[in-house]
C-alpha cells in the first residue's frame, strides 16, 4: 500500500539547470587556467642583493652622504659595466636595473653591496638566480686586476621589494622614481611623480603652504632665511611630506628655526634658514634625504638642474596641489649682472638658474625649496635654494637661489652635517 500524496517516481533535472551548471564549471576551470596561465607566463620584477669584496683598498661610503670622488668613480664604473655585462648576456631581456649602494671598509680591503632587479615570470625563478651570478662572477673575473675584485667572495640573494627599498631609503640623493621631463615647469605646470623628489617638504604656516623646503637628514631641513622674518614662532609651522598638498604622506612638528646671522635684503643676502624637527623622521620610499654638497663643488655654464615646489603657477595666480618640476640651466653669474638683467645683484653667494628667454622659472611661494643636480651616477645634490627673482618666469630675468657650496661651513656649524 502506498500512502496517499506520496509519488514513487523521481522528478527529472530540468535541462536548463544541467546547462547553467555545466556553463559555471566550464567558466571556474577557464579561469583558474588563465590565472595559472598568467602566474607562470606573466613576468614579476624580482629584487636581489649582491655582496662582493675588494683586497688592498679600504673605501668607506655608507651611501648616507655624499660620495667622495674616488668612491663614486669605482660605484660608477661597476654600475657602468654592470650595465654591459647584462646587456650583452643571455638574461638581457629580464635585466631591469642596477646600482651600488655602499662600499664599506672589511678586512684587508672593502665590501661592495649591489641591489639588482630582474623581470621575469616565476616558472624562471628557479634559473635565474645561477644566470645572474654567474654573470657577476664573470664581470669580477674580468676586473680582478681594475677593481682588485675576489670572485671567489661574490654572494647573491633573493630579497623582497620592501626590503630593496630599504636597502636606499637611508642612501642620499635616491628617488623612487626617475621622471624629469625636459618641458615640464613650475610656471604653467609639470605634475611630479610620487617618490620622484622624496627630499622635497611644504612649510606650512597655521596649516597653509608657505615656504618649501628639503630634508637633509632624519631631524634638519633647509630653507630660506625670508620664509621666517615675520614668521619665527616655530609653534606655528608644521612640515609635511609627499606629493600631494592635501594629503601629505607625513606631517611633522617643528622645533626650532635657525636663520643665517647676516640674513638681511633686499638683495636678500645669506638666504638660508635651518628647520629642526620636534623629532626624526623615518626614512621611506616616500621621505629621503637630498645630497649636501661638497663645498669645492663647481657648477658650470648651462648644466642641467632641476627645482621643484608647490608655488604659485604664474605670478599671483594659484598654488597647485601636486609637486611641480621644472628643468632648468645654471646661467652664468656674469651673465646675471649684466645691466639688462639683474643689474650686478648677484653675489658669489648666489647663484642663477633658468632661461634668458624666460621660458621656466620658479615663482611665489616655491622659496625655500631646493634645486638639485644629479652626478654621473644620477644621485641629487642640493645646490640651491630657491631666494627671489624679478617676477616669474620673464624675459632676461632668471631665478636667484641661495649657493648651497658657499654655506657648508655653517650648516655644519649648526648641525653637525
């Protein structure tokens, strides 16, 4: 007997159902196949430490001052081969980028750090590592003689990209990233890059920018002695750090404001002010230091600099959010005298930057910030400081900055830099 109501048949799966579920495990394994597909295709930058020693030489270059110039010329040609070596090997396709971080002193000579990075997809993880060191062991064999290298102390490893930005964050000079354009300018525009000028600080006035700025070590800042003459209590300014005016990486207190002695205008001599902060820093990808200078260090007619700030886009117009850039050509100072243009104004204190044409300038409220210079190894230096100028960006008027060479003495002298 059955009872009643209940069917002793079974109820069939209707076929739309068996396709929709077909068509999801068709789409599931698709995609885990093109993930698979990808993660093992699909190249990853790859960050490695190299170590190798150097007999009978003793360098010490910690990388968190400036070089001397025997060391930085050893750094460049091991980066410059280095380059080659890769280049011209098997892996020159992986090959990103290159450079020596320090050369510190080790028995009987010195120790010599590399940070290298590879692209490549992770089923090559496995052999580049070897490919990679043997073409160190190579590049050391075939400089034993130039570099007094030991191949046998060549050592290689794998590190994370945190831990490769670390590796520079304390170096000086080191940007994140490298985006100069040869048009871009403060006057009118040119949007820096995040991480491009990790050096480069807004002083901010009761929370307004104010002045710029550039950090020079974990607790000190320079700027311009102007930016304070009516504006000394260190209680009303604060420094903040990042690209963005409104969202700062990092904000920090003020401690104390040192202008030069002997500032005084309206030729604004002795420009140069020292910030203090409440505490030190930490040093990021995003918060470096800049390079000080070598006091006998020259510049020539022309170089190529680079000044950087959030000041106004053409005279009393607005300020911009984002860092701007701008390249620019040291002008000779005879130049600068000139009746024309800045009438004799120009000390040896000072020195002056731009275009006669006027094309690209620094403008109001960029004082205090910084103007770099990159060695051969392109590693910034601080050579200016941005001081005044006849207007923004005018015809035989360049900008005048305070001559960073001319004041190591004092900065030292205040500092201990």
């Amino acid at each position: 007997m059955y009872r009643s109501g209940i069917s002793s048949q079974r109820r069939s799966w209707p076929l739309y159902l068996t396709i929709l579920v077909f068509l999801g495990v068709a789409a599931i394994v698709g995609i885990t196949i093109g993930l698979l597909v990808h993660f093992l295709a699909v190249g990853k930058n790859y960050h490695y430490q190299g170590d190798f020693h150097i007999s009978g030489v003793t360098y010490n270059d910690s990388c968190e001052n400036a070089a001397s110039q025997v060391s930085k010329d050893l750094s460049k040609d091991i980066e410059t081969k280095m380059l080659d070596g890769f280049q011209n090997s098997s892996i020159y396709k992986e090959y990103v980028n290159s450079q020596v971080i320090k050369l510190l002193p080790f028995p009987n000579g010195s120790s010599v750090q590399l940070q290298l990075t590879f692209k490549f997809p992770p089923a090559k993880r496995g052999i580049m590592k070897p490919a990679i060191k043997a073409v160190l062991l190579q590049l050391l064999k075939d400089n034993m003689a130039t570099w007094n290298a030991v191949p046998a102390s060549i050592k290689l490893t794998e590190i994370s990209k945190t831990d490769a930005e670390m590796l520079t964050n304390k170096c000086c000079g080191r940007q994140l990233v490298n985006n100069i354009r040869a048009g871009n300018r403060i006057v009118n525009g040119g949007n820096a890059q995040t991480g491009a000028w990790p050096w480069q600080a807004s002083m901010q006035w009761k929370g307004q920018h104010n002045c710029g700025a550039s950090l020079i070590s974990s607790r000190w800042l320079l700027s311009a002695a102007h930016c304070f003459t009516k504006k000394n209590n260190s209680k009303d300014w604060t420094v903040n750090f990042g690209t963005l005016l409104n969202k700062p990486y990092l904000t920090e207190k003020v401690q104390s404001i040192i202008s030069h002695e002997n500032f005084s205008g309206p030729g604004v001599h002795n420009d140069i002010a020292l910030v203090e902060l409440a505490k030190e820093v930490s040093f990021s990808k995003y918060v470096r230091k800049i390079c000080l200078p070598e006091a006998k260090m020259k510049l020539a007619d022309n170089d190529s600099v680079v000044v950087t700030g959030w000041g106004t886009l053409y005279m009393n117009g607005p300020l911009p959010n984002i860092l701007q850039e701008a390249l620019v050509k040291i002008i000779d100072n005879k130049v600068c005298n000139a009746p024309h243009v800045l009438s004799g104004l120009v000390t040896d204190n000072m020195l002056c930057a731009g275009f006669m044409s006027g094309k690209t300038d620094a403008c109001q409220n960029d004082s205090g910030g910084p103007l770099v210079y990159p060695d051969s190894r392109n590693i910034w230096h601080l050579v200016g400081i941005v001081s005044w100028g006849d207007g923004c960006a005018k015809k035989n008027k360049p900008g005048v900055y305070t001559r960073v060479t001319a004041y190591r003495d004092w900065i030292t002298s205040k500092t201990g830099l």
